[in-house]
C-alpha cells in the first residue's frame, strides 16, 4: 500500500506560518581547553528545512549536533530550539526539548538482541504508549524505511546499509520535529548511501521534518540538493531528480573551516562559490 494511504492525520505534520526558525545558533563559541572548535558561529534552520553540514574531519560538525541535542554547553553564545534559548536550560527542562529530537549515528547503536521491530519499538515501550498505538507507528516507519520484510531478524544479519535504515526508522518512530543526521553514509558504498539519502529527502519532503545532515561526501551533497519526492493526486509517493531545473528551497548547506561558518546557501551557490576552501571541496573528485 502507497505510503500515503496508510497515512492519517495524527502523523501528518503541519507546520504554522511561524517565522520562528526550528534551530538558531547566535555567536556561538566552544573551546576544549586551550583549542578553539566553535568561533562565533551562527545559523538558521527553518521549520521542514534540511541543514547539510559540510567540513573537514575535525572540524567540529559533531559538536555542533551535541550542542543541539544539549549534551554539551557553548561557552558563550546561545542556541534556540523553536524559539527557546537552551544552552543555559537546567537538565529537567532540557530532557523536555530533547524528547522532539532524535539522531541517527555512523554506526547504528542498535541493540542486537532485539528484532528490527522491537528496536523501532523499544522508545514508545519506554514511553509507556499503548501497544495498539505502538504497533500503528512501526508499522509505518517501517514501511516508510520500507523494512518489512526484516521486522523479525536480528541486526546482526543484516548489511550495514540495512541497519543505518533501522536506525533511521527508530529515529522517527515517535514524530520527533528535529533528526540530525551524523555521516549516516561513512562507509557504505554508492547505491546503498543512496538508499539513505532517499530516506533523508523523504523525511524532508514528505513528513516535513527538520533535519541536519552531517557528510563529507560530495555524492551526498550532489543527492540532497538535486533530488525531491512529490506526492501524487492518487497519494503515492515519487522521488524526482530535478536536473539542475530548480532550486530546492527546503535544503541549505552549511560549511566549517577553523570555527568559522565560511558558506551558508544554497547548492547553487556552493557550486558557484570562489573561496578556496570550498572550492578545493567541491571540485574533489566523486568517489
Ligand atoms: N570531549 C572532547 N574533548 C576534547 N576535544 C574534543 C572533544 N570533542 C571533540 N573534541 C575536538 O573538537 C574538534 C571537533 O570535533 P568533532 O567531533 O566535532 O569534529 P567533526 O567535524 O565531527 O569530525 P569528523 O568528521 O572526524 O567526525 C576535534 O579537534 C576534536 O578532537
Ligand atoms: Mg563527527
């Protein structure tokens, strides 16, 4: 059955004319130690935009994700999530915001002694949802990561690709506003960090989901700005590759060089962009 159909409005998400950006950063400035990761860095996410954070190893794209989920505080600068400054909420307040985000790692953390289903089940267990309310959510993360055929084996038999889509599936089970995305591609070839960044673009274009997408391959930069999903009149979903026709409005790219935001656009002005940093980055050969 077509996505869509099995759809009904309690998993619709409707986004408000808000002007309130989903993720703010404002000057943001984190040292470890004697050495600067963050100098100053400010941004805007929209409600239903995706954010791809480009930069060198090293270059502090995890911590940023870090300082979003508040598992690490700047030190100095702020950061709002959907309007509220969080870097200096206590713990008890902060567990509140944290519970509309969720992150998809490099490398999965699924709990191998648990089947796919269970693992996309375990945090609406833990939640305390009811099993019929339960079940309705895995059900269609599963079709959307389009899972089913796995629900009953165990991580350990599945591919690596597989288990990032799991991982991904468990991210959403419960409707969160905001995924961030670390380098979920590292290590997989081509066709299947294709399969992943399909999954990020229907998630942006089909559930409005905010996102960050960490990477620094420039295929997964080439996918995300050139390819968008439609919902047909009969409901079902389409991935279009848009050919250098459109821009996407709902997709910005973010890069960081020395602490510093050196690019902040659209892939149109990535491609374009003269600096020589980035242009070092985006003439790298494909992989
Ligand atoms: N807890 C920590 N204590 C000390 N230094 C840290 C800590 N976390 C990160 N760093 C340092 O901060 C810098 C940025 O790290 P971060 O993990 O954010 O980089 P990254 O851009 O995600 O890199 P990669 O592409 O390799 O994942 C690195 O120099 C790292 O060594
Ligand atoms: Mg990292």
């Amino acid at each position: 059955m077509p996505l869509a159909q099995n759809m009904n409005d309690a998993f619709v998400k409707t986004e408000s004319q808000s002007k309130i950006p989903r993720v703010e950063f404002r000057d943001v400035c984190l040292a470890f130690g004697d050495k600067i990761v963050l100098d100053g860095v400010s941004f805007r996410i929209n409600p239903g935009e995706m954010k791809v954070i480009l930069g060198q190893s090293g270059s502090g794209k995890s911590t940023i994700l870090r300082l979003v989920l508040g598992l690490l505080k700047p030190n100095s600068g702020e950061i709002y999530i959907n309007g509220e400054e969080v870097a200096h909420l206590r713990d008890e307040d902060l567990s509140q915001v944290r519970q509309k985000m969720s992150i998809v790692f490099q490398e999965g953390a699924l709990f191998d002694s648990l089947s796919v289903y269970e693992n996309i089940a375990y945090r609406p267990r833990e939640l305390g949802w009811p099993p019929e309310k339960i079940d309705a959510h895995v059900q269609r993360v599963m079709e959307f990561a389009r899972l089913g055929e796995v629900a009953d084996e165990f991580p350990e038999a599945l591919s690596g690709g597989t288990r990032r889509l799991v991982a991904i599936a468990r991210a959403m089970v419960d409707n969160p506003e905001i995924i961030l995305f670390d380098e979920p591609t590292v290590g997989l070839d081509p066709p299947t960090a294709r399969r992943l960044c399909e999954a990020a673009v229907r998630l942006r274009d089909l559930e409005a989901v905010t996102t960050m997408f960490v990477t620094h391959r420039l295929a997964d930069v080439r996918y995300l700005a050139s390819h968008y999903v439609l919902k047909n009149a009969d409901g079902a979903s389409e991935l279009l590759e848009e050919n250098g026709k459109l821009c996407l409005t709902n997709t910005r790219f973010l890069m960081i060089n020395e602490g510093k935001i050196v690019f902040d656009g659209t892939d149109e002005q990535l491609w374009q962009a003269d600096d020589k940093f980035l242009h070092s980055f985006t003439h790298e050969d494909e992989e």
